[in-house]
C-alpha cells in the first residue's frame, strides 16, 4: 500500500523524514511529496502532483494554511484515510474528508508505525 508522505523533506531533523524511512523499513511503499527537490529513503521527492497516484494513506506534514491548496486534489486521489501529524490538525479539512467518506486520524504516523498499529 502506497503512502503519500505531503511535507516531505530531505531533512534528517524534520519528522516527514524520519517517517519516510520508517514507513520503508516497515515495507511500506512512499510517494515522497514536497517542495524541495532531492530524496529521501532512497526515493526521489516528487514536486509535481500526480493525479494517477494509487495511495491508500496521506500523512500530512504540513499545516491547515497550507494545506487549503491540496484539498480537492487529496480527495480526487480517493485515499483509504488521512493521517494529521502533530501540528497539522485541519478540522475543516475533517468534514470535506468525512462528505467524500474518506476516513481521517489526528494521530503521529512514528508512533503508529512504532506500535505496529500503521
């Protein structure tokens, strides 16, 4: 199952980058999204949306101002659910997701993954 990691960084000190690699040493495939060119857990970081991608899961990583601009494009994706990290809580976001029945968490992808409940 594909996981869209939004927020991606090649940053070892940001959480998007240390969730790239555990999502990859836990066997999970990731589509690495972000602004910034260069990679991260051995994949290239993505700048350009891709409306074909297959996810299951998106984890945010960045916050609801930003987050306004990927909206529809998240929901035309059909995505199983959408994990809000720490700091990305988006509670308008909630009801678009929960009208198009997209599930939605307020949850840390680490410590999911960690206690084997990803």
């Amino acid at each position: 199952m594909n996981t869209l990691i939004i927020g991606a960084s090649n940053n070892p000190t940001r959480y998007s980058y240390k969730a790239a690699h555990m999502l990859k040493s836990k066997g999970h495939e990731i589509i690495p999204f972000g602004v910034k060119k260069g990679e991260v857990a051995n994949e290239i970081m993505l700048n350009e949306w891709d409306t074909t991608w297959e996810v299951d899961t998106v984890t945010m990583y960045i916050n609801k101002t930003l987050q306004i601009g990927y909206y529809d494009k998240i929901i035309a994706l059909k995505p199983r659910r959408v994990i809000f990290n720490p700091g990305t809580e988006n509670p308008v976001f909630y009801v678009l997701l929960k009208s198009n029945n997209i599930k939605f968490e307020e949850a840390c992808t680490l410590v999911l993954l960690s206690m084997g409940t990803y």
